[in-house]
C-alpha cells in the first residue's frame, strides 16, 4: 500500500482505481484505516493526495438518494465555509475511499445512460457509486476500493485498468504475534497458540483475523475449560457459535432468558438491516426490536453492538459478518412459534439467496447451511433458547439439489461458493449426492485461499460419481513458502518409496490430494493450471497414485514441471496400483531429465495408452529419452500426440528417433505431429518407419508441418502397403494439386481400409478433383472428406459429384466450407442426392448459392434416395425466395435433423414460413440455427409457439 499511488516516472500523478479484495473478516476496512492515518502522518503518497473522502458504503446503502456533493460535505462536516469548492480545485488531487462496495444487484451493462457526472445531482446509492467507478464522476481523481470477492465478479467488468491487491492471510508468525499481543502472558498465548495447531480446520480459519480475534476474546479469561472445545470447533458457523454461547455464559445481574431475549432481538434487527440494506440503527430501531435503553447500556450488548463514532445515539454490529450470522440464525429459528417481531422482516431466505446473485457466496446463506447441521440443533438452542425450525433443514437441502439441477442456475454458481456451504453443513452423504450433479467442476479464479482448498477437499473427497475436474493453481494464498508438516498431519508411510519422499514440506494442494486419497474420491479426469510442480508437489501427487483406483486422465497446463518434482511424480505412475491412462502436457516447462522419467513410466505402466504434449518445447535430446521409454517392448502407448513441441532444428532428426519408434513398437495406433515444422525431408525420414510391416498406425495428423507435393509422394508410398491406416490430416500444407494427386494414386492402390480424409485449406482447386472422383468411386472405405477451404469452384464439385453417383461410394461426411461454389453446382449437386443413399452430412457454408441455386438443390433434398442428416447453408447468400423451397424439403424429409441458416439475409417472412413448416408432425428437425436479432415480435411469437409444440427443438 506504500507505492501503489506513487508518482510516475516523469513524476507526474494520474488517476489511479486500486482494488483490496478479501473475504469477510480478512481485515479490508483495518488496511484502508491504516493507510489513512499512514497519509496523514505524510508516511505514504506524500504529495499524492490533499484531501481523502471516506466513505463506508454499507452505511448509505439503505439511503434512497445521494449525491456525491453530499459525501463530500458530510465528510468534513466539522469544516467551516464553503468546503465543496475548495476541494474541487484540484480533483486530481483526490482520493476517494469506497469501503465495503456492495454486490450490484442490476446487471453490468444495465443503466449506463443514468450514470451522473453532475456532483450535485441526486442519483440513487447504487447508480452514484457506479458513476464513480465508470470516471464519470470526477475522473480525474483517484479510487480506493475494499470488495469481497463475490461482488468483484460483476465489479471487475466496470473497471478501468484497476491495480488489484489481494489482502493475504495470517501467516503462522503474524498468528503468533498476534496472539501474544491479544493475552497479558506470553505463556498463556503460546499455549493457546500451539493447542490450536492441533485442530487442522480451526488453525486454517484462525488465519483469518476476524477468527483469531474471537478465539482470542472468548479464551482470555480461560475459564470454564473453553479452551478444551476449541478441538470442535471445524466451521466458520462452530467458530461464531462458540462465540455468541460464551458470551451469554458471561452474564452479570440479569437472567438467562433476559440475555436470549437480547440476542432475539438482535437477530430480528440484524435480518431487518440486511433486507434493507442497513447497518447504521437508532435507538428506536433497536426499541422496535424490543431491546429497551437498559439492554442498549448492559455490558452484554457491547460484545455484539458498538456506538458510531461521534453519534450519540446510532449503533452498528461490530463486525458486519456478525449482522450475517444472527441473520442467518432468524430464519433459522424462524418458524418456532414463541418467536417475535416476524413482521418486521417480510422476505424469505429464498429472497436474501437470491439478492446476492449468486447465492451461495453469501456469508448468511453459508452460515444458515453451518446452522442446520444436525448436531448443532442442542447448541443454537441453549444459546438462543429457540429450536430450530423443523422441515428447514430438508427444504434447504431440497431447494439445493433444484438450484444445482437447473441447467440456467447451475451456470451461475462458482462451484468454490457452494463448496464453503457443503463444508459449513459438514454432511458428507448430501455432499456426496450435490457433488455427484455437476458432473464437472470448474475452478479458475485468480486466486484461492487454504480455506477454499479446505472446502474444496471436503466435498473432492465425497464424490461418488465420476468427475472431472480444472483446477487453476496460479495463487493459493495463506500457504508458508515452505509449509511445514504440522502436527496434526498423521504421516503416510508407504513400502514402495523412500523415506524422504515423507520428510519434506507438504504442499500447497496437501489437502486436495489427501482428499483424492479418499477411496470414495471418484474423479477421473484432472487438470492442473499453472501449476508449479515442485519436490512437494510431486510428492503428495505420487502418494494419490498409489491408492486411487478412479484417477486415469491428468492433465498440466501453463506448468513449470522441476525435475525433483517430476521424478517424484513418476514414482507414483509406476505403481502397480496407479490406473492413469491419459497424460496431457499444454504449454509446460519440462527437461530433458524430466522427459527421461517420463520414459521409465512409459517402460513400466500397465495403463498409460495416451500421451499428449501440446505447445510444450522439447529439445532433442528429450524426444530421444522418451522414445527409447516408446520402444521398450513393455511399453503400452496407444496414442503419442506431439503438437507443436518440436524445435524448428531439431525436427529431422525426431523424425529419425520417431522412425525407430514405429518400426519396434506395435501397440501405437495414433500418432499427431501437428503444427510442427517437419517439412518433405522429416516426412521423408518418417514414412520409412510408417512402410514398416510393425507399423500399426491407424490415425496420423501431420497438419500445420510444412509439407509440400515432395512429402505427397512419401505419403502415397506408406498409403499403398498400409493395412491399418484410417485417419489421415494433412490439413493447412501447401500440397497443391500435384500432391493431391500423388495422394489419390496411393488411395486407390492401397489396401481399402482408410476412412476419413482432410485436406482443407491445402491450395487446391479444381484440377485434383477429378482424381479426388476416382478415390470416391473405388474406395468403398472412405467416409469422410473435408475440402474446407479451397478453391475447386463449380467445376471441381462437378467432377466430385460423378463421383457420389458411382454405386461404390459410401461417403457419408462431406464439407465444402469456403469453396467459391455458385448455384451452378446445385444441379450437379441435386443429381448425386438422386442416387447416393449414404451421405449424412454436407457442408455448403460460405459459398454464394443464392436463391435460385437453393431451390434447384432442394429438389434433390426432397428426392426418397436423398437421407442427408445434417445440412450447413450459412453465409450462402440466401434470401426470403428460397424459404419456400425449403419449407418444401422440412414438409417432406423425415431424415433431416440440423438446418444452419445463420448468416442468411432471411426476413421474418421467411422465417415464418419455415417456423410453420417445422411444425408440423412429419418435421423431424432438432437443431435450426438462424439470425433472429432484426426480427420482429410476431415472428418470435410463432417461435415460441414452436417451441412450446415441441420442446426438443433448438433454435
């Protein structure tokens, strides 16, 4: 916070937006508190700022109207004169403090044109705070502003060019201090210090200083053997529980049920402030409440409540997270018939879920999850002399698995949110059955704290059902550099690896692979971004190996992969008991080292078949190591996928070491070498290894590889004595027709058992189509070919067609995206659907048929023999004249099921006319794509009637 406003290099100032994010009780307000005193003692921005606006935004949230004048002058109104024009000279030299920014409650893009620049003008909270994020309101001036991370996914959009700071975590040494600094003894800190270290959950929490600060409230007396409890205490809700029952045991000169009468009323007000927006209360509000003067003054109150400053009769909750538990508590106990002062809040916890956008990053809906466990019923009870509601629990739960279900709901969730309000509630079993829903999980926030790893880990470990899982590991924060092993880590001995692989630091994702040690943990596809795969690492990742019997796909991306962590992690996938069967590697950091015990899993595995590098720069050297793991006879790699991960100079002689590797090893079926710069002389060198008799590749992509029509010739070779080649990509290479045509030869010698060829965007044109025609009529195999992007024109498709005429052809896939057709081809076109009964899908896209070329084509659209599944027209020119014919070929064709028509210049005439030809019963079409944004309401009206008749349909 010292340098963030700084002055440039040139020392001029400009304006500048810093954002704090932090959870709830991280300490934002302290930060920004700090930085103010710092300011005015001239410790930081000396200079920078001559005058600093505070504003607290959840004290003006209730208001209905503000302006920005107005915060200026309540700020200093102590001030004499006419304070507003004086700060005004000079906005640059402005600072504005946005403390606490609230969860928007109206969409990002919504309500831009009512954003004030005026600072005089009335504007509602939420519209005036927004004028000042958007520098519509002095946007000379510079921005402070404290969020918590569930309002700075829609605050994020509104910025421009923020700083964003995460406040971290305690640190052990900071927790120590801290402590010590909190009890008149050393000893007795320390004692209650390292007694916390044995209860994993709570030493996680108390790294939020909110926690230790209750921790350290309630055991300073040490009395009545608190300190004994702390070893149940696995929640954020047991924390403040702890709490709220310890401070009604401290009661003096008045009754129990007095004290509950107290936290009642406190927990009506609370729910009342949130409903509202409130945290600022009167006297009168607490009246209300039923909590009179002589409760306002007792002791008790001051361990909930505080006086604001420099008011003498306003209050406000002392941490903002205790007006959220105490609400949470009320529509807890809610429903019990003694209860009072319902009245006074009208809306549902529905509502208040449903207020914060996405819900479940609400501290009262995590807290109100903690609260319905079913073994805290006796505590809520004691503390606050009310049962909690019955049925709630089951509702809450139920409503859960809805919102989880809905497709629409489940896309507003961070998984991360609802695993804090799983692990509150502490239920492994409907953990289990709301895990088992997602079916993926998604987890690429900037950062994730030891908290949400804790979370995370509880509901991992309780998946049943198979899932994968994306793990964004770019900023675990609240982690020790080196993390110690602590004291209640119970070591993992193993037979089958050294000693030292358990005496070094545990890390920063020890608790995730603990829970993938779970044997109920059933997630079976990984993958680790930006991943920084140390000693520590690789070791806790080998330890998963050895016992989970579900994880067989990992994947890396963006990971530096250390050797010392490497190594270890290929212990693991020797194990006998490991089962991975997939192993990805996009855009890593790997050595050659670390590539040579890579290879010694490829010698051992009996699982491993698939095998990716992508974007990951291998030296020769490397590439030799893990070929010779490639050749062991032991070996039992299926699929080897190197995509551009060779170095320009070093390909010749991979393709050499690659070579070797297909003559030995006939277990590998799919080799990729996409996007890598082999050119005709490593083709060359490569096809002497495919002619080989061992060789029993059945797919190869050389796309991207700088092939021209020399490495066609190579090609056509291997293509006439291979007996197991299906797939062939050569897409994106010059090959021209010539190669082309060196292909074709081959085809048509070769031993009839390839399936699909690509060769889009690889400079043909209409003179290789004829020999394309005659790998068509003779190669009874070949079920897919994609021209994409090539210059064959209407002449080219002619020759293509006589080809799908001939009774041996069964192509079923063709596209032809991009392939300067005009509707002269669509008679040609017409007469090969007469007679081919097997093509499925074709692809016309971007091509100028126009609407007299549509309608000859729909004639053979129409024809019994045509049984075309899937029809791609976008970009073809079309207009309202060939809906018609269309409309003809949908009341007629049972076989068609996607129609693409985006991109057309189709009316709402046209569309109308399609929407009552898709109606009808005999229409059997699901997907239809089409433009809809210039159409008008009657035309969506037909849509969703269509819709409404049938409901499978997409459009």
């Amino acid at each position: 916070m010292g340098h963030v406003f700084d002055l440039d290099e040139e020392g001029c100032s400009s304006s500048q937006t810093v954002v704090l994010q932090g959870c709830a009780g991280i300490g934002k307000t302290a930060v920004v508190h700090k930085f103010m005193f710092d300011w005015a003692a001239g410790m930081v921005a000396p200079g920078r700022f001559d005058y600093l606006i505070y504003v607290n935004c959840r004290e003006i949230s209730h208001i209905a109207n503000l302006s920005a004048a107005d915060l200026i002058t309540n700020t200093f109104q102590n001030i004499d004169g006419p304070i507003l024009d004086v700060i005004l000279v000079c906005p640059e030299k402005l600072l504005f403090i946005l403390d606490g920014f609230p969860e928007l409650q109206h969409p990002v893009g919504n309500l831009e044109e009512d954003l004030s620049a005026n600072p005089q003008e009335q504007k509602p909270v939420e519209t005036l705070l927004r004028s000042f994020v958007r520098k519509k309101m002095f946007p000379e001036s510079s921005l402070l502003i404290t969020a918590r991370p569930a309002t700075m996914k829609k605050l994020h959009s509104l910025l421009k060019e923020p700083i964003q700071a995460e406040i971290i975590w305690f640190t052990d040494a900071e927790k120590r201090a801290y402590f010590l600094s909190q009890f008149s003894g050393a000893n007795a800190a320390m004692e209650v210090f390292y007694e916390l270290q044995q209860n994993e959950s709570l030493d996680i929490m108390s790294s939020l200083p909110i926690i230790s600060w209750i921790i350290c409230s309630v055991l300073q007396s040490q009395k009545d053997g608190d300190r004994s409890l702390m070893g149940s205490l696995q929640t954020m809700t047991d924390v403040y529980l702890f709490y709220f029952s310890k401070c009604l045991k401290t009661l003096t000169g008045i009754s129990v049920w007095k004290g509950q009468s107290c936290l009642w009323g406190l927990c009506s007000l609370a729910a009342e402030g949130l409903q509202n927006h409130q945290v600022l209360f009167e006297v009168r509000d607490l009246r209300r409440h039923g909590l009179g003067l002589y409760d306002i003054n007792c002791a008790f109150l001051n361990h909930f409540l505080k006086k604001v400053e420099e008011s003498v009769n306003v209050y406000t909750f002392l941490h903002f997270s205790f007006q959220e538990f105490l609400t949470a508590v009320f529509y807890a106990l809610k429903n019990d018939s003694r209860w009072m002062f319902f009245d006074r809040v009208e809306k549902t916890w529905q509502e208040i879920f449903h207020q914060y956008g996405k819900g479940f990053s609400s501290l009262t809906i995590q807290f109100l999850f903690g609260l319905l466990h079913k073994g805290k019923g006796k505590a809520v009870e004691t503390t606050f002399g009310r049962k909690v509601s019955p049925g709630l629990r089951e509702e809450l739960l139920k409503w859960t698995e809805k919102e989880i279900k809905d497709k629409y709901s489940r896309l507003q969730i961070e998984p991360m949110d609802l695993f804090h309000c799983l692990y509150e509630i502490q239920e492994e079993e409907y953990a289990e059955k709301i895990i088992g829903d997602l079916q993926s999980i998604m987890l690429l926030q900037p950062t994730y704290t030891k908290m949400d790893i804790l979370a995370m880990s509880f509901c991992v470990k309780s998946s049943h059902s198979h899932l994968s899982m994306s793990l964004k590991c770019q900023h675990l924060i609240g982690f020790e550099e080196e993390e110690r092993a602590s004291a209640f880590m119970t070591p993992v001995f193993s037979l089958n690896q050294p000693f030292e692989l358990h005496n070094m630091p545990v890390s920063r994702l020890h608790f995730f692979c603990q829970a993938l040690c779970n044997p109920h943990c059933k997630i079976k596809d990984l993958k680790l971004i930006f991943c920084h795969l140390t000693a520590s690492y690789g070791r806790d990742l080998s330890l998963v190996f050895e016992t989970n019997q579900y994880l067989t796909d990992l994947e890396f991306v963006k990971n530096t992969l250390e050797d010392s962590g490497m190594r270890l992690l290929c212990e693991g996938l020797k194990q006998p008991n490991c089962v991975l069967q997939t192993l990805r590697l996009y855009r890593c950091l790997i050595s050659p080292a670390s590539c040579g015990a890579l290879a010694a899993v490829l010698s051992t595995s009996q699982w491993l078949t698939d095998l990716e590098f992508r974007e990951t720069k291998l030296e020769a050297s490397a590439l030799e190591l893990l070929c010779e793991g490639l050749k062991d006879p032991n070996c039992k790699l299926q699929k080897l996928k190197l995509c551009a991960s060779f170095l320009p100079e070093s390909s010749e002689v991979v393709c050499k070491y690659l070579a070797s590797v297909l003559i030995c090893n006939t277990n590998l079926t799919e080799l990729d070498l996409s996007e890598n710069p082999l050119g005709d002389t490593g083709v060359k060198y490569l096809c002497e290894g495919l002619r080989h008799s061992n060789c029993k590749v059945e797919k190869l992509d050389l796309s991207t590889c700088y092939l021209t029509e020399a490495s066609c010739m190579e090609l056509s070779s291997f293509l006439q004595v291979s007996q197991t080649l299906k797939e062939l990509f050569v897409f994106a290479n010059a090959l021209g027709d010539i190669g082309v045509q060196h292909l074709c030869e081959g085809l048509q010698h070769a031993q009839g058992v390839i399936q699909s060829l690509v060769l889009s965007q690889c400079s043909l044109s209409a003179a290789c189509c004829e020999s394309l025609s005659q790998v068509l009529s003779s190669t009874r195999s070949l079920t897919r070919l994609l021209l994409i992007n090539n210059k064959i024109e209407d002449l080219g498709l002619k020759f293509l067609c006589e080809g799908l005429k001939q009774p041996d052809c069964q192509l079923k896939d063709l596209a032809l995206w991009a392939c300067h057709l005009t509707g002269e081809c669509c008679q040609d076109l017409c007469n090969a659907l007469y007679s081919n009964e097997y093509l499925r899908d074709l692809d016309l896209s971007d091509n100028a048929l126009g609407d007299e070329g549509m309608q000859v084509l729909c004639e053979g659209l129409k024809h019994p023999s045509c049984k075309l599944q899937t029809l791609w027209l976008a970009e073809c020119h079309l207009t309202d004249a060939s809906c018609g014919a269309l409309a003809s070929v949908l009341n007629r064709n049972e076989n068609l099921t996607l129609l693409d028509l985006s991109g057309n210049d189709l009316k709402d005439f046209g569309v109308q006319m399609l929407c009552d030809a898709l109606i009808q019963p005999i229409c059997k079409l699901q997907t239809f794509y089409i433009d809809t944004d210039h159409l008008h309401e009657e035309t969506f009206r037909k849509m969703e009637a269509l819709k409404m008749s049938k409901p499978g349909i997409t459009l």
